[in-house]
C-alpha cells in the first residue's frame, strides 16, 4: 500500500489516526490491538520508537505496562499529552521529544524489556536502519522483544511490479502537496500562482530526490544481524506491510 | 524546494577538468600552501576524459537547475590517511557540494561527514531546517566517527549557522563545533591556522560566482515561466524567450553592481530597456523586421527584465530574496540587539556573512547595517543569551529554521 501518504496526514495530528486506519484499510488498530496484547503486562518497561499521537502507548498503559513514548513532532507529542491528560494512566506513560538517532544518549542498556516501532524504519536511510536495530538491541534487556511493524516489497514479482506502479504517483502527489507546506498563511491565488510557477521545477526534484519513506528490503535479515531471534512474524495487506516480533539474543 | 535562499555555498567555476587522481601530500607545517601549487598537470589520460565525458550531462544539470537538489549518498568519507587526531569537517549530500569538498580537501588528511540533507547545499538546507543538529546527529551516530578519532570536535561550513545552534549541539550530541570559513577553498588554510581571516567569513560574489548564478538563474525562470508567453504568443516563442532571458541574466549577473537603479527591478530595466529601444529603432530602417515581431519583442524583453530583475536577488548572498518574500513572507527580518541581554561574545559576527555588527563603546554588539543584512537569521540562532530580536514577528521563519 502506499503508506507514503502517511506523510500528508503528520500535518493534523488529530485526524492522524483516521487518516492511518483508512491508508490501512483498517488493519492498524487490529495489528496495535494484537502487539499490545503479546507485549503489555503489569510492570512491563516499554519503549515505543515514534509514538505519533500516542493510541498505542495509552494502549499499552491501560494493560500495566510503564510507557516510554518518544517522537521527534512536537505536534503530535502535544496531541498524545492531550490524549492521557486525565486518565490514570498518565503516570506509566512518559512521553519525550528524542529522535530515534539519540536513543543512545538517552537510555542505558539493558533498560526495557520491550521496545516497538510502527512505521518508523522506512523514513530512515539504510545505515539510519541498521544503527538504530542495533540501539533497540543494546537498551533491551535479556530475552527482551522487539516490535516492528512496517512496510516491505510484497513476495511475488508480479505483485511488487503492480505496488511499484501504485506507489508512485502516490508519491508524487504526497512529494507535491507537501510542497505548499510553508505557504499555508498565504491566500487561495498565491497558492495556486506558486504551482503553476513552481511545477515544472518541482517535478525535477521530485525526479532526483529519494523518496520520503521507502519499503525496507530484508527486514528479516536486517533484525536478525543485528542479534536478534525470530519469535514470530506475519504479513498483512498483500504482503505490503509486515509484523516482525524478534527477541533479543543473551 | 531549495528556494529560500539559493544561493551558492562556494564559489568558483564548477570544475571541467578532471583532477589529477594523485596529489603530492603536503605537511601540516607547510600547510599554508595551497595544494593546488603541488598539483601536476600529468594524470590525465583517456581513461579520466571518458569519465568526465560521462559526467557531462550531469554537470550540465547541475550547473543550469542549480536550484533543484542533487543528492549523493549520505556517509563517510576518508581524505588522504586520516588518524584519530585528525579533523572532522561536516557537510551536506548535495552532490556539488560533496565534489567541491573533495577537491578542496585535497592533499589533507581528514574525515568528512556527508551528513543526509535532501540533496541540498548547505546554506538553503540549513535555512530551510533540513540541515539540522538531527541530521548532524544522525550522521554522527551512523558513521560511527566517535570510535575513529579521539576528539570530540566538528568543523561545521560557516553558512550551517542558520540551523544549526553549536550550543544545543553540543548539549544534546557531545560534540563540540566551532565554523569553519564559508568557502570551500579556504579550509587548508584555515586547519593550517586555525583562524578565520575576515574573508573566510563573509560571502564574496566573485564575477565567476555571479557568472555561475547567473546561468542557474536562467535555468530555473526559463523552466518556470516560459509557459505564460507561450500561452499568449504560441509556442514557437519559447526559444527566443530562453535566449532574452539569458541575455538578461547575464547582463544583470555580471553589472549587478554597475548597472544603475536602486531596486533590481530598475537595474535589469535598464539593459532590458536598452533592447527594446534597439529592436523599436529597426523599424526606422526600410528593411525592418515585420511589426508583429517588434511587438511581441518588446513584450518578452519587458517581461524578462521584470522577471530577472525580481529573481536576482535570491540568487545572490548579497541581497535578500524578494521571491520568499511574496509566497513564504519568510526573509522578513529586522534585527535589533537588546542591549542589557548582550554579553559581547560576538558569535553574531562571527556567523554573519555580510558584516552588520559592530561593537559598540560598551562592549555590546549594535546592529549596524541594516541595509547589508541579507536576512539569514543566523545571528538569531546562534545568540545563547536570546539578544538578538526580529522586530517583525514571524513565527513561520522560526519553525522551519529548527526544523
């Protein structure tokens, strides 16, 4: 699926969720529903890696376990505050504005005993992937889990070749819309003056700039050299978006 | 978009000539001298001419839509031997950027972190919050730089100052920066000295630089507006617009600060109106030209020294851009310095790229120039005691300048 459309919807935090539940034709409250379930207990130190607007670290709180949720957006921090504000669960959920690159400054090792990340990996460049599998490893404790869900390229060559072709004019209208980002005080005509001028040199950098998010290739393979063992792993939509569960190696 | 503040974060022609795969290594001792001195004329050979064949098109690009990003690949990348004690320089991924390090850094021994900026140089990626402390961070952390060498300390490219704030980077890295000169160029002297002369610090707009603007200009007005005359006139005017446009551009590259008028509006009028008093001359002459032609003409020229005389600006470091202005209402700046907050550490002037600070009687900064500033906004985040305001409140320049 073109989940890069997930960018467009990092603009209202609010809506965030309605806008990932359509884009996952409803699979994502089932896929949170499912890793809170295996991952919460009572006492359970989780580290949620780009918690959003925080739904499936209130989820993972409302089951006992003690929450440390970070994301990079503000915007959505404030939303996810705004979340639990009032709830008891408050006090298990420690929200922190950290990217996934300082996780290492930020918590010692052996700190969690399970660490998640939806739809995080594929907005990072490869080494950006490997390095942070790596951190989720170290902050683990012994025989700690990781979740990660996120979107792979489908098995069967037919199938890739047909995401492929979805995918990229998905792209091309998230790369567009999200050019008119920095004018969102400007008026109506302003807007649509700027396009016109602006298109031809848009669709340039568009040609030439990698795209936003990207499938991540060998996710498997990548969790696993970075020590991890395979405790369960399952497709969804097509093969499109995949749920890996790995515990980490003593 | 690279658009808020295109303009070049070296100067120098883009290089034609492939480099002698070898230079001599020079000492640190004798690390005044420029490579370029050491440098060979032998090295060439059919080998690198196929090579730089093969990077002509790309050249090309890069050279006519210098404002669209090219990106290269994020990383690591060792000059001559470096050690553990060796520098560590930062840059951004954009491909020329990338090119012009490697050239300049020749000869030295040295890391350079290539850190993931979208492709874009250093000075618009900073000012448009996509060289940010995450992006050094992240290249910090992936390069793994920490385990081979033994400092802790970064040389940043001057013109970063617009995003990156060395005091929170610091804070939230470990890493202690200071900057480097703006210029590519000077980085051997200034890691032989480790000083920043003056003209390390503030941009230049060297006749080769303007050239350079001047064609990366015209490149990007001729892809964004040479649909509205078509539109009236037809297509088959396209390639006369192209070649008024470059006429225009080149003319207002190399005379932007000989030719007359105040605004750049007047000063590309000025050959603009030249043309057209040319072009309405021929029909004195009994072989003049069909009058159609004369009209649409002068149509064009008019139009195109509007265009250019707007444009000019965001393609120089000197002026502040115009085209921001109306779509962004970003490069609204008015600084002033509150005086009573200042502590005179003068990092305002040490990250200015066109000198507007001055050090008063106190011992206070004063901004001084307000008709020099350019608008960067590095000053503004790079204060540590917050002195430095902008009167006019935009919180929009904020928000992107920190990503």
């Amino acid at each position: 699926m073109p989940y890069v459309l997930m960018k467009l919807f990092e603009e209202a935090p609010r809506r965030f969720d309605k806008w990932m539940r359509i884009l996952t034709l409803g699979r994502l409250p089932e896929i949170r529903d499912e890793i809170a379930s295996s991952a919460a207990a009572p006492g359970v130190q989780v580290l949620e890696i780009g918690c959003g607007p925080g739904t499936l670290a209130s989820l993972l709180a409302s089951r006992g376990a003690n929450v440390v949720a970070i994301d990079t957006s503000e915007e959505m921090l404030q939303e996810a505050k705004r979340k639990i504000e009032g709830l008891d669960i408050k006090t298990r959920v420690q929200l922190k504005n950290v990217s996934a690159m300082e996780i290492e400054d930020q918590f010692s090792e052996r700190t969690f005993d399970r660490v998640i990340g939806i739809l995080v990996l594929s907005e990072l460049t490869d080494d950006e992937i490997d390095y942070i599998l790596d951190e989720c490893r170290r902050v683990l404790k012994s025989n700690g889990q990781l979740f990660v869900v996120d979107e792979v390229e489908p098995e069967g060559f037919l199938h890739r070749r047909l995401l492929r072709g979805l995918r990229y004019p998905m792209r091309l209208i998230t790369f567009l819309v999200l050019q008119a980002k920095d004018l969102k005080s400007s008026s109506l005509w302003k807007k649509v003056l700027y396009y016109v001028i602006e298109f031809p040199l848009m669709l340039l950098t568009f040609l030439v700039v990698p795209p936003a998010t990207h499938p991540i290739s060998d996710l498997d393979k990548r969790v696993k050299s970075a020590g991890f063992r395979m405790v369960n792993s399952r497709n969804f939509l097509g093969g499109t978006l995949r749920l890996v569960q790995a515990e980490r190696l003593a | 978009m690279s658009t808020i503040a295109p303009a070049p974060e070296k100067g120098g022609m883009p290089p034609l000539r492939p480099q002698p795969p070898q230079a001599k290594p020079i000492a640190a001792t004798e690390g005044n001298q420029r490579p370029k001195a050491e440098r060979k004329p032998s090295g060439h050979s059919f080998a690198t001419f196929l090579a730089t064949i093969g990077q002509l098109p790309k050249r090309i690009f890069q050279t006519v839509f210098r404002v669209v990003p090219y990106p290269t690949k994020p990383g690591l990348i060792r000059i001559g031997n470096p050690g553990s004690g060796s520098p560590v320089l930062v840059t951004t991924n954009y491909d020329l950027t990338v090119r012009r390090m490697r050239r300049a850094l020749e000869g030295l021994d040295c890391y350079l972190l290539v850190a993931p900026s979208a492709g874009i140089d250093v000075w618009c990626a900073a000012t448009g919050g996509r060289f940010s402390i995450a992006n050094v961070i992240s290249i910090l952390k992936t390069s793994h730089i920490g385990q081979l060498v033994s400092h802790r300390r970064l040389i940043l490219p001057q013109l970063s100052a617009t995003g990156i704030n060395i005091f929170e980077l610091r804070k939230r890295s470990g890493w202690s920066a200071v900057f480097g000169p703006v210029r590519a160029e000077d980085i051997p002297e200034y890691l032989a000295t480790r000083r920043r002369t003056k003209s390390m610090i503030r941009v230049s707009f060297t006749i080769g630089e303007r050239l350079e603007m001047a064609t990366a200009m015209w490149g990007s007005l001729c892809l964004r507006y040479t649909l509205f005359p078509c539109l009236i006139f037809g297509w088959r005017i396209a390639p006369w617009f192209a070649v008024i446009l470059g006429g225009l551009s080149l003319a207002v590259g190399l005379g932007c600060f000989k030719l007359p008028g105040k605004t750049f509006v007047q000063k590309a009028g000025f050959p603009g109106l030249l043309g057209i008093v040319g072009l309405v001359a021929t029909l004195l002459f009994p072989w003049h030209p069909p009058t159609l032609f004369v009209v649409r003409g002068t149509v064009l020229i008019a139009f195109a020294s509007f265009l250019t005389g707007t444009a000019f600006p965001s393609y120089s470091p000197l002026w502040p851009c115009g085209y921001s202005k109306l779509f962004y209402g970003a490069c609204d700046l008015r600084l002033s310095v509150i005086e009573e907050q200042c502590i005179g550490c003068k990092i305002c002037d040490l990250v200015c790229p066109v000198e507007c600070f001055s050090l008063n009687a106190n011992r206070k900064m004063t901004f001084a120039d307000a008709d020099t500033c350019v608008g960067c906004g590095a000053c503004l985040i790079q204060c540590p005691t917050d002195a430095i305001i902008n009167e006019v409140a935009n919180e929009h320049r904020m928000q992107t300048a920190h990503g």
